[in-house]
C-alpha cells in the first residue's frame, strides 16, 4: 500500500496515515468488529489486553484468507472511554505494519455487554497470487 498524506493537511495526530492507495490487482478482505473475548468466553479487564484479544481473533480471520496483520489498510476502533484510548493505541501500533493503516478511532457510548472496552473492525489487501501460499501462515498468539 501507498501511504497518502499530503503535505497541505496536518500530519497524523499518531501512527496512521490520512490515506492509502492498493494498487490494482488487490483482494480484499472485511472484518466485523471484533471484541476482546477470548475463544474460552473470558474477557480481560485492561484495554490493552481486550485490543490485544481483538487483534488476535482478526489475526486468525485474516489467516483464513492467507493474509497477516501486515495488511490491514484500515481500521476502525471503538473504545468506551477516553481513558482506553492508550491501551487500544499501544496495542495497535504494536499489531499493524509499516507505513500504518488508515485508521478512525471513536469513543462510544458502549457494546452488547459492559464488560467491553474495545471494539476493532478492519479491511485487509493482499496480491492474488499470495492467495495460495500464504494460507499456511498462522495465526500469532497473544
């Protein structure tokens, strides 16, 4: 991916980019927005810890499809309160690759259950022929 970020706009406030441009030729794929729970039920306290499950659970998702976390191009994050905000950011600048997604963080009200903090939904891009070879890949632990 192309990072976009023109020199007439405010840089990033953190470790995104304004934009970016696929080139042709690109699969995509779409990812709901995941919840820090574990496959087990359990639900973590800390933000991070619930960014961290979420990210997991897309790892895998994107794994079904041969991709990784490196090619996420997006990502909208939800957090419940403005004091998650730093533990969902250290998460996701820990998980995403170089150049950054595009990314939109937004403070919500809450989710299905109140123990969430922190929602993640993505779009990922990878080459056709990576199809094949990377479905092997798994996904990391956390």
């Amino acid at each position: 991916m192309k990072p976009l970020s023109p020199a007439t706009i405010r840089p990033p406030f953190a470790r995104y980019s304004h934009g970016v441009e696929l080139p042709a030729g690109q699969r995509l794929v779409f990812c709901s927005g995941q919840l820090g729970i574990a496959a087990d039920g359990t639900i973590p306290e800390s933000p991070r810890e619930q960014a961290d499950l979420c990210f997991a659970n897309i790892a895998a998702i994107l794994g079904e499809a041969g991709m990784t976390l490196a090619d996420i191009v997006r990502v909208n994050a939800y957090v419940t309160d403005r004091a998650h905000m730093k533990g969902y950011m250290e998460s996701r600048d820990a998980h995403v690759g170089t150049p950054p997604p595009a990314s939109t963080l937004m403070i919500v009200s809450g989710f299905t259950l109140p123990e969430f903090k922190v929602e993640i939904e993505i779009v990922a891009a990878a080459p056709e022929k990576r199809r094949k070879t990377a479905r092997s890949i798994t996904a990391p632990k956390f």
